[in-house]
C-alpha cells in the first residue's frame, strides 16, 4: 500500500508537501521565523505548488485551487475561535466573573479550601469558555491565596494553568482545539463531534490529572521567590479616601478586626465624622453617610472600588455637602466634555499612574488648591508617597515632588493629561475600569449563547457570533475592544493549518504517514494504535501549536481508522485528547506563557512536573479508553 501512494501519478506533489510539513515543523518549534510569517508563508508556497502543479481532489470533483487552501480564514470554526474570544474579552471587561472569583478568598472557606476550589472552578470555567481569560483573572487571586498559605507562587502557578488545560477537554467548546478536530472531521465525510461526545471520556481523564496534580506536582514545584514585589508597584499603598453616599452598601456597616465587608484589601486608616476624627480599632463603629474614609490600598483595590461602586472615590469638590447632587453634577458635566469631544468617543473609564514632577506647579499644593478636577475634568483617587504613609483626608494633601497620584478619567482627558509639565503619566500604567452595570448581561448572553450549542438549536458558530455582536451593540465592550481580543497567530496558524490539511489529505501524504505509523506500530490491535497514535500527537503539541497538531493529525488519525476498519471518531476524538496534553513546556499552550512570569519559572521546571503528567493521561487514556469504547 505505501508503495502504490508513492508511485502514484501525484507522489511529486505529495513528496513536496510532506518536506513543506517537516520544514514547518521545524520553524514551529525553533520560531526562527515568527509564527505569522512562517504559516503565511506555507499558505503561499501550497498555493505556488499547486498551480504549478495541479492535484485533483479525492472525489474526482475539481482540482485543489487557492480558494480551497484559502477556506481556511472563512473556516466555521475558526470564526467559531474568534467569536468566542470576543465573548470572552467581553466578560473580562465587565467583571462578570470577578464577583464569583472574589469567594475563594472568603475568610470562612480557608486559604487552602479556596484554592482547591479555585482550581476546580477554572477547570469548570475552562469547560465552556477561552482559558486564556479565565487564567489571566484567577492569576491574582491564587497569588493572594499563595501568601495566605505561606507558600510560594511557584508551587501554585503552574496548576492554575494545568486545570485550565484538563478543563477544555471536556466539551466541545472547551478549546480552539475541538472545534478545529471536529471541523476537520466533517470536511473528510464524518459528521462533526457532539457537544458533550466525549465529555465523559474527558472528565475521567482530566479527573487522573488533578489526582497527579493533588498527590504527585506538590513534590516536584519548583520554589521560586516571585519578584513581582521587587520591580512593580503590586504591593505599594495609596492613600486614597471613600466619601460615603446616602445610597452606599458601605452604609450600617461594622468593621471586623479591623476591616469592612465590602472593602478587601484595604486599610482603613481613619474615619472623619464631622468634626470628629475616629482611628482604629473601630469597634463598634457603624458607617454612616456623609463619612469620610481616609484609606491605604494598592491599586488594585482601588481599581476594584472604583469599578464596583461607582462615585466612592470621587471627592466632593468646594464646600458643597450635597454628596449625591455634587456627583450628579459632576458626571454630567464629563457627559457634556464627551459629547463636546465627540461622537466617536468610548465611554470607558481609564485608570493610570501620574508622576509630579520637581518643576511641576503641583509641588506645595493640594488637589483641590491646584484645580486638579476643573483642570484636567479627571479624578485623583489617590496618592502613593514613598517616604511615609500618610493620614490625613486626599484634598488636604500638599503634594511633593516624586508622588504618584491614580488618576480616573475617559480617554480623551487622560490623553489631554499627556500633553501637561505638571504630571508625567507613567507609561504601560493605563488599566480600563470593568463596567459593572454590563456583567449580568455579559452573562446572560454567554449563557444562552451555550445553552443553544449544547442542546443542539443552533450551530456553535452561529451562537458565538450572534453572542459577540449582540455583546458589541449592548456596550459591553466596543468595536476596537473586540479586535483587539482576536489573535491574529490563531487566525495564520489555523488558516496555514487547515491549507496544509487538505494538501496531506489530497496528496496522499496523510495515507503515506498513517501506513508508515501503522507499520511502525507493528500490530492491527486497535488499543494499541490508539494508545500510540495518541503519544504522538501528545508530544507534538508540546512543540507545536495545540491548534496546528489538531488539523495536521486529524486526517492522519483519519486514514489509520479506515485501514483498521474501525470509526474515524475515536482517533478524532483522541486527538483532542492528546492535543490538549500541552504540559510539558511553556509554548505548548498560552496559559502556560501567562503563568511563566508570576511563577518565575524556568522552560525545564515545565519539563520536570508537565512531562510525567503527559505520561500519566496517556496511561489514563490506554486503560479507560477500552471502558468507553468497543474496541
């Protein structure tokens, strides 16, 4: 059989492609071009090839034309990708799943109970959404969890992105992954892969992989001492201070050792009644309206303050003691500036770090003295001052040179504040503030978005794009928000992938490989084809693109089913399996890139815990795969 593929008419072409293939391989995993170059330039050299050199389709129906290698970009499941990436995107942006994420950290579950927790919710999470977003919110608060236990962010890092790999193998719109595997499958005949087809299959093995995680990763984490402390401004405090309104939920509150259930993460230093001003401890002390709480926090915190409870941190300017009406006054004012700025103005609130200079005119007077908000029509919601820590009200504060003060203002005017002597903003400290008032409907449209997939109402792709435009127009993240959340080395990668898919299936190249591989294999048992085939993948996609192993194994999954006689769905679906092994080093998956920094670890520390993993789901899969299937 492999020497009628090769003596076939096409075996030129099939040969060319297959020393493309390994050329790919190679600048995949040393990215000595970056990877949009070298799949952009694949796409190109198939299409050069091909018309140079013809190749007819299996069916007989045409031959392989750019505009089949081009189909790529207009892939179902690549838009499917890129749509869901925009959902995701926009439930990072309006803190949907900040509220949820805040419990791990509740007193009365525990540091290490909440972790446990922690994990398991990004697994679940990762089940139904991009990882990459869940990754990036859970980064923060398994860092605060680490502290609380005492132990170093190196020892708990890494598991975050483990579970949100062993969750997206679960479903169908777990990972990029699937949708690509199960698309691939239907352009070679096969009916795609159901929603929860392999759900079962996946929760078992990915139920193994936190029992390595649990019993076994513990013993080989690295310990490495984070230096985000050393070189950010992670752990610094700002003096900031929260005007109560009538309306506040801070309003009949009582501190608990010293800390108020709304505020986490923040000291409150001192608290102005009046005349009267109360320090701690305050026992006893119930908020009330029209308090002035003079508080220390680090940005985040303040982020989170400003994001949650709108207006808190916004001082009354002048003597006016209207709190409510001061504020009215005041954002409708901002209003007018947009308009007058306008229409294509974004609403979006930004927050960023300015410096005071030692020529600014700031020096020796206070916010209010200098006009900061009349000025600039942005608000300072607090002031770092390196030297000591402050107690006194914000508009009190005379200035110095070398204080940061956390500025929140709309675009336009932080831009504005760019262009002043008296302030340096610090560069790469802009943050957009989550719109709260958007999270339950981001929520409600993704929820319905994957109720409609799973029972089978609509295409995936249809309810990924109809969830993306109608989050768009709603306002829950805007036009240039939602581009900037598509990745363009997803968007080459896939299209390159999926061209060279058709050029191996077309060619004969993926017959030629699956012979080659089954007489390797040396044996038609299908366990054993399938446990091998599955090791292969698994360590590919270690080197490569999760997303490239997927469309490059899938036809050669393809072939080995159809000389075994058996269903093609079982090597698809152990290619999603496999593919979503990236443990074994950082560039397998993205979540292990975001996790790198924080948990300061080397390529080999990936090595070291992710490869015996690899091994222990590919034991997993040999053992539980004859429970699942008839094989």
């Amino acid at each position: 059989m492999i020497a009628d593929i090769a003596a076939s008419p096409h075996a030129l072409q099939m040969w060319i492609t297959l020393a493309l293939t390994a050329v790919v391989v190679v600048l995949y995993v040393t990215e000595w071009a970056s990877l949009e170059l070298t799949s952009l330039g694949l796409i190109a050299a198939l299409m050069v090839l091909f018309h140079v050199l013809p190749v007819p389709l299996q069916g007989g129906q045409g031959e392989l034309e750019p505009a089949r290698l081009l189909a790529g970009f207009g892939n179902p499941a690549l838009i499917s990708v890129l749509a869901l990436l925009v959902v995701g995107e926009a439930l990072v942006r309006t803190g949907a799943l900040d509220s949820a994420a805040a419990l791990f950290r509740h007193p009365r579950i525990g540091a290490k109970v909440g972790l446990g927790l922690a994990l398991v919710v990004v697994a679940c999470l990762s089940a139904f959404l991009n990882n990459t977003p869940v990754v990036v919110i859970f980064i923060p608060i398994i860092q605060s969890l680490a502290r609380e236990i005492g132990t170093a962010p190196s020892r708990v890092m890494m598991p975050l992105s483990f579970a949100a790999i062993l969750g997206g193998m679960t479903t169908l719109i777990g990972s990029s992954t699937n949708l690509l595997v199960s698309d691939a499958l239907s352009q070679m005949g096969e009916p795609r892969l159901g929603f929860f087809e392999f759900t079962a299959f996946g929760v078992a093995i990915a139920g193994v992989g936190f029992a390595y995680m649990l019993l076994v990763a513990p013993r080989l984490m690295p310990v490495h001492q984070s230096l985000t402390g050393q070189v950010t401004r992670g752990g610094q405090q700002f003096i900031s201070q929260i005007v109560v309104p009538q309306d506040s939920a801070l309003v009949g509150q009582t501190a608990v050792a010293g800390h108020f259930r709304d505020l986490p993460d923040v000291t409150v230093r001192m608290i102005q009644r009046g005349d009267h001003a109360e320090l701690p401890p305050f026992d006893d002390f119930r908020v009330r309206a029209g308090d002035i709480l003079i508080i220390a926090a680090p940005r985040a915190a303040l982020a989170e303050i400003a994001a949650r409870h709108p207006g808190h941190l916004h001082p009354p300017t002048g003597a006016d003691t209207d709190l409510m009406g001061e504020r009215m006054r005041s954002l409708d004012s901002e209003a007018a500036d947009t308009a007058e700025a306008g229409a294509g103005m974004t609403a979006d609130q930004l927050l960023v770090e300015a410096m005071v200079p030692p020529s600014s005119r700031m020096v020796g007077l206070s916010l209010e003295q200098y006009g900061f908000h009349q000025r600039y029509r942005c608000v300072a919601v607090g002031v770092l001052r390196r030297a000591r820590m402050i107690r006194a009200r914000l508009s009190d504060i005379r200035l110095e040179a070398g204080d940061v003060l956390l500025v929140q203002g709309r675009p336009h005017n932080i831009n504005r504040l760019r262009a002043e002597r008296d302030l340096v903003v610090v560069s790469g400290s802009s943050d957009v503030l989550p719109k709260r008032d958007k999270a339950g409907l981001a929520t409600m449209v993704f929820l319905g978005a994957v109720a409609l997939a799973a029972l089978g109402l609509v295409p995936i792709v249809v309810a990924a794009v109809v969830a993306a435009a109608l989050l768009i127009a709603f306002g829950a993240l805007n036009l240039r928000q939602a581009v900037r959340a598509l990745d363009r080395k997803i968007v080459l990668v896939v299209a390159a992938a999926l061209a060279l898919g058709e050029a191996l299936f077309h060619t004969g190249g993926a017959a030629f490989v699956a012979q080659g591989a089954l007489s390797l294999i040396g044996a038609s048992d299908p366990l054993v084809v399938l446990s091998g085939f599955f090791l292969v993948v698994a360590f590919f996609t270690n080197l490569l693109s999760n997303n490239a192993c997927a469309v490059l194994f899938t036809p050669i999954g393809y072939g080995l089913a159809l000389e075994l006689g058996i269903d093609p769905r079982l090597f698809a679906i152990t290619v999603v399996l496999a593919a979503n092994c990236s443990f074994a080093s950082p560039i397998g998956y993205k979540t292990n890139l975001l996790v790198m920094g924080p948990g300061q670890y080397a390529f080999m520390d990936f090595v070291k815990v992710g490869l015996p993993l690899v091994l222990v789901i590919w034991g997993a899969f040999t053992a539980l795969a004859p429970l699942f299937w008839a094989l």
